[in-house]
C-alpha cells in the first residue's frame, strides 16, 4: 500500500501540469478569439465609414493655391454623392476624366444647364433662366491667366477650375466633369495642425460677392 500511495503522489504534479498547460491554452484561445472579434466589429464600423461617409485625402501640387498647399492632409465628405446638391464655389475631390483613377481637388464654377465663358480671365455664367450673365468675384483666385473660352454644360455636368489659374489643369483643358465622377467635398483641413479647417476653402471664409 505504501507504495501505491507513493505513486498517487507521484502522479499528482504531472495531472496538476497538464491542467495548467490546458488552461493556458484556453486563456490565449479566448484572447486570439476576442481580438478577432473586437476586429471584426471595427471593420463593420469604419468599412461603411471609410466607404460612404469619409476618405482622407492628400493634396498634391500646387493647382489650388494659396487656398490648399502642397501636403496637407484633407477628409473628404462623402456623403455629399447621396445627399444633396454641389453648389458653385464647393471644393471637391473628383476623378480625373481621362483616367479615373487618379483624383483631383477643383472647385465648382459652373453648375449643370450652364453656359460658363471666360473673358481674359473673367468667368461669367449665363443659363436659360438667367439671361443677363451673372459674372464671378473670385476673390480666392491669386494666379490669374487671361484665358478665353465657352463651353455650354449638360443636365449632369460640372464646370471645375482651380485657385492657382496659371497652373491648374481642369475644365478648361479637359473638359466639364460628369457628376458620377465626383467624389465629395472637402469638410476638414487636418493638417497641418496650425491650420484645422472646418469647410476649408468654403465661400463663406470669403464674403463672396457677385455682380450681375
């Protein structure tokens, strides 16, 4: 008998290990499960965001300056390709027409059924509806190039330019952009952090006037 006890105790310590070695295996099991699934949930949240709602986006060159630089880091609202209309004077984010897939921020000047014409330089708008030609005060325009054009725009079509006018590739050298090209419109200057913008770029910052 003494020696059969001897053995029980014996093997106790090696049952006691493997019920260790057993619990330690089902406690990372538990962390490797819930990290799955607090992913998970994060991707359901920031998916639909990142999809419908918000894009960062990187500004790159110099077509819209002084009003965005080279580098500064934008978030793009989405929601404005399924709510709402675009106004003339937004900034947007729009594909690039001739390949959409590159991006371009411009800002709206001519709006669809328009006739947008620029006269060394000066836009003017006409339209069935308005007869006598609504011409733009631009005051965020700083780089001006003594262009002259016309082009009458279709129901979903956009006339875009950029600030910068002397060096800014848009509408007038590629044409108007259809809306299922653009992209959103510019809601937050993040960076740099000196100069968080609510509606960077907005008319309001402007107390934008027009003449008739």
């Amino acid at each position: 008998m003494g020696e059969n006890e001897g053995r029980k105790l014996s093997d106790a310590p090696v049952t006691g290990n493997d019920n260790q070695k057993s619990g330690a295996s089902g406690g990372a099991s538990r962390v490797i499960w819930e990290t799955i699934r607090y992913a998970f949930v994060a991707a359901l949240i920031i998916i639909p965001i990142r999809t419908f709602i918000a894009q960062p986006f990187v500004v790159s060159g110099n077509s819209m300056y002084p009003t965005f630089h080279n580098g500064e880091y934008l978030i793009v609202n989405e929601l404005a390709k399924y709510v709402g209309e675009y106004e003339r004077g937004d900034v947007v984010i729009l594909r690039y027409p001739v390949d959409p897939s590159k991006y371009f921020i411009k800002r709206i000047v001519g709006l669809p059924g328009e006739t947008v014409a620029i006269a060394d330089g000066i836009v003017s708008i006409t339209s069935p509806e308005r007869v006598s030609p609504l011409i733009l005060s631009e005051p965020y325009v700083k780089n001006t190039k003594p262009d002259n054009s016309s082009r009458t725009l279709s129901n979903d079509e956009y006339y875009v330019m950029g600030d910068n006018r002397a060096q800014s590739s848009d509408s007038r050298v590629w044409g108007p952009v259809p809306k299922k090209l653009m992209d959103g419109k510019a809601l937050l200057r993040l960076f740099p952090f000196t100069n968080i913008t609510l509606y960077p770029g907005g008319l309001a910052t402007y107390e934008l006037e027009t003449k008739n």
